[in-house]
C-alpha cells in the first residue's frame, strides 16, 4: 500500500515565530499588526507554499531611517542582503521600497517592504523559509 502525504514546504509557522527578527518592530512604531501565513500544502509541482511571519506597521520617521535600522539590525545578527529594489510597486501598485536579507544557514529570507503616504511611512516585515 502506498500512502501520499503532503507537508508544508520549509519551516512551520511556529518554529519561525521562535527566531528573534520574527518581531523585530521599527522604534516608536504605530498601529502595529502581526502577519502570518500557515502555509499550504499543494500536490503537483510547485509543492505548496511556505509558511510567513512578520508584522506591519506605521511610522512618521522616513524610508531610509527604517530601512537602515533592518539592515543594521540583520547584517549585525548574520544575515546577508540579497534584494535592494527602490522602485518596486506593491501589490496595489503603490510605489516601495523592497529589501531582502537571506541567512542561508537556516534558510530563511527576510523581506521589508516600505510605502509612503503623506507623513506616514509604513512597513512590514516578512520572514520565511527559503525553497
């Protein structure tokens, strides 16, 4: 008898919740919100996706001042940054700033991705396993 399981590829929801960046929140940040996705378990090709952990939040402080405290923040704990994407959009097609840091010894990527509105900069942070 042959019996298919099927798995969540990469590292489960609460085991990345356990890594310190997981809730690594901007000083002073406003209007703070967790993000999370279990993960999906797909039969066929693609495997399925990866489960996510991170946050989002507001600041009145600008993009480079966030963006610099993620990067010195991650650099100084080993991770290495892979993506710095200036003028990417998001999803809505706003205009944002993307950068990616991978540890490729536990392999996990690390994104933040910034937006401005007004005075207000706002950020999430978005950790999961690498494929």
């Amino acid at each position: 008898m042959l019996l298919l399981t099927g798995c969540v590829p990469g590292r489960s929801l609460s085991s990345l919740a356990t890594e310190p960046e997981a809730g690594l929140t901007y000083p002073g940040s406003t209007d703070v919100h967790p993000v999370t996705q279990p993960g999906r378990v797909q039969f066929g090709l693609d495997g399925g996706d990866v489960a996510v952990t991170g946050l989002s939040g507001t600041t009145t402080h600008k993009q480079r001042e966030v963006l610099a405290f993620y990067s010195h923040a991650l650099t100084a704990n080993g991770w290495t940054q892979t993506t710095d994407e200036p003028y990417a959009e998001t999803a809505s097609g706003r205009p944002s700033h993307v950068m990616q840091w991978d540890k490729a010894a536990l392999q996990l990527t690390y994104v933040v991705v910034v937006t401005t509105e007004g005075e207000t900069t706002k950020y999430e942070i978005q950790m999961e396993s690498l494929r």
